[in-house]
C-alpha cells in the first residue's frame, strides 16, 4: 500500500533501527517506545489485521517473534518481554515486543469488570457459537 508507513519502512522509504530483516518480515526499533528495546514486527506483506492474514504467515511471524523474544531478554538482561498484537494506530498488521522489568511499574492493559455473571454468559455464548 503506498501510504502506509509501515509499508516504506520495509521498503527502505523510510529510515529505521532495524533489528531483523528476511523476505516476509522486518523488525524495527519502534520511534515512540514503552521502555528501551521496544521492537514492532511487521510483515512485509500489506495486510491491517492479524486475521486477515494467512495460517502460515501467522506461525513463522510468531516463531521469529519468540526468536527475537529471547535475543532482547539476553541483549538488555530484562526479566521478561511482552507481547502485543494491539495496536490499530497504523493499519498494518504488526506485534510489539517490549522488555519489561518487575520494577519498572509500567502500567498494564487497562480492565474492564463485567457487569454480572449473566453477562459474562452472554459474551462466551456468542463467541463460543462463532467458532
């Protein structure tokens, strides 16, 4: 897609810290980070949602996120790395990692409390009947 920004970052349009790169995917310091070592993983491929996206593309995208998982917990000695798929600010299917430790306080995803056991009910129900 020629205005995606996360398109011309694969393509070299536009400057990045690259941290891995094959033919499917591109790995890249992110320019407004949650801690330091804060890495997206893009697919090369233009696709916005991660359900758009095929089986396979799936699993290799998550077995290099896994790879570069373990590289940023023995490069920066952090006590774990998340991982995150949220991130509908740039309509590119891509996965943050950031390094996290205990003491870092960075605050979580936000909750939200179900309003009753009946609800909950409700919403397995209608996910439970689309699978």
């Amino acid at each position: 897609m020629d205005s995606c920004i996360f398109c011309k970052i694969a393509k070299g349009e536009i400057p990045a810290e690259k941290i891995y790169e094959d033919v499917e995917f591109f790995a890249f310091l992110d320019i407004r980070p949650v801690s330091h070592g804060h890495i997206l993983i893009i697919s090369k491929e233009h696709i916005v949602w991660m359900q758009e996206a095929s089986d396979e593309l799936v699993s290799k995208i998550f077995v290099l996120t896994k790879k570069i998982m373990l590289a940023i917990k023995k490069g920066l000695a952090c006590d774990y790395v998340l991982e995150s798929v949220a991130g509908n600010e740039i309509p590119h299917f891509h996965i943050h990692l950031i390094p996290r430790y205990f003491n870092d306080e960075l605050k979580e995803f936000p909750r939200i409390e179900y309003l009753s056991s009946d609800h909950q009910a409700e919403i397995k129900e209608k996910i439970t009947q689309a699978l």
